[in-house]
C-alpha cells in the first residue's frame, strides 16, 4: 500500500510500516496544504491511505468523495512512543482499509469503522 503520513505526525513513524510505500506530507513537499488540497494531491499521487491525528477530518471533508482509507489515531499526544504501542493494529487496520472510509485507532488498540 502507498501511504501518506500527516505532518501532525512524527515522520519517523513512517518507519513502523517497512512493508509499505510510505511517504510524509513533509517529504512531497505539502506542508501547510488546507486538508481538501492535500487529500486531493494524495489522491491524484495513488496514495491509498492517509494517516493523521485529526478526529475532525470526516465532519470537515466529504469523506464519500475521498478515494483514501484515512487512519485516525485517536490519542492526546502524538510523540512517536505514544504511536508504537499501536503499530500492529495500525499494520492490521492498513490491509484491511477501504476508499471511502475513516478508521479510528485508539491506545486500547480499538478500531472504530466510520462511514459507508
């Protein structure tokens, strides 16, 4: 899979996906893009997943229109030893992952499944 790492996040997360094609916001030179842009340029780049820490993003974007699977972390802070713990189900969650659709990951390693 070809994944986008938000700049929110540490880019050195990107290195917990070794199995994966994995790019930041930072590294395509996105940086400070308004998030309908940036989802935009992801998807016109075949990147299939997005990766972020905005729990906002499904009530700012329309999410249906949006041919990425977006994984939310859902925690308070986003230093990358915060992040690990979560790495398997995140790892689990990216084969999984469909266009479309918004995935909540959580320190308690849920997932919760938004839209169609």
């Amino acid at each position: 899979m070809k994944i986008l790492i938000d700049e929110c996040l540490p880019s050195r997360l990107k290195h917990q996906y070794p199995d994966h094609i994995v790019f930041t916001v930072q590294e395509m030179g996105w940086e400070g893009k308004k998030d309908k842009e940036l989802l935009k340029l992801a998807v016109d780049e075949g990147f299939e997943i997005f990766i972020t820490i905005d729990k906002n993003i499904e009530h700012q974007q329309n999410i249906s229109e949006i041919r990425l699977g977006i994984i939310v972390f859902d925690i308070p802070r986003t230093k990358l030893e915060n992040l690990i713990p979560m790495t398997n189900k995140v790892i689990e969650l990216i084969s999984k992952a469909r266009p479309f659709k918004v995935y909540q990951v959580k320190p308690t390693m849920d997932i919760k499944k938004k839209g169609k």
